[in-house]
C-alpha cells in the first residue's frame, strides 16, 4: 500500500504564496513521475505540474512562471511553490505519485492519488 499525505493549504490573499507538501509512504520500491492537480468547486480536475524521476518538470499554461514544482527523493515528497496567487487558483490541490512498490519479490507498478489540500485565494 502506498499513501500520500498533503499539507500547506489555506487561506491566502491575491498576490500572496504557499508552498505544498505531498509525502509518500509504504512499500515503495521507487517513484518515478511526481505531479499536483487541482479541482475548484462545479470543474474537473486539471493537472498543474509534473516532475519526472530524471527531474524535468512541466506546467499548466495557468500556473507557468507561477509555480515551481520540485521533489526531495530522500525524503519521498514533492512540493508546489506558489507564488503571485490569483483567486481562480482557488481549489483543492491534489498530489499525484506513480512508481513501483514491492511485496517480498513482488512488483507492481502503483499511481496514488493524496486526500486534498484546500488552497482559498481571497481578500
């Protein structure tokens, strides 16, 4: 079982920043692609950044120059800089992990999804 805890959400002011924090835990062999999506409130879910095992990162259009995403292997987290913060980034942001987790000498490849973290963007 793998599992995502999230943190670093709240209530922020236009302009202001937060930084998101998304841990991974369980038998994890390794991870491999990293990411946070987001869903504000009568929309889908959309992806807002990306950062491969090699450490390339990917951004939404919404968020680039914004955002930075970035991820401490050691520790099995990844985090979201934000920054400039505008009201429409108002949503719940969630973490995305991808990798191998192992049981004994079995592999299998696993995708998890965190619980949430509510990011407010208001004055």
């Amino acid at each position: 079982q793998v599992q995502l805890v999230e943190s670093g959400g709240g209530l922020v002011q236009p302009g202001g920043s937060l930084r998101l924090s998304c841990v991974a835990s369980g038998t994890i062999f390794s991870i491999n692609a990293m990411g946070w999506y987001r869903q504000a409130p009568g929309k889908e879910r959309e992806w807002v950044a990306t950062i491969t095992g090699g450490g390339r990162t990917t951004y939404a259009d919404s968020v680039k120059g914004r955002c930075t995403i970035s991820r401490d292997n050691a520790e099995r987290t990844v985090y979201l800089q934000m920054n400039t913060l505008k009201p429409e980034d108002t949503a719940v942001y969630y973490c995305k992990v991808e990798g191998l987790m192992n049981a004994g000498v079995i592999y299998t490849t696993f995708a998890s999804w965190g619980q949430g973290t509510q990011v407010t963007v208001s004055s």
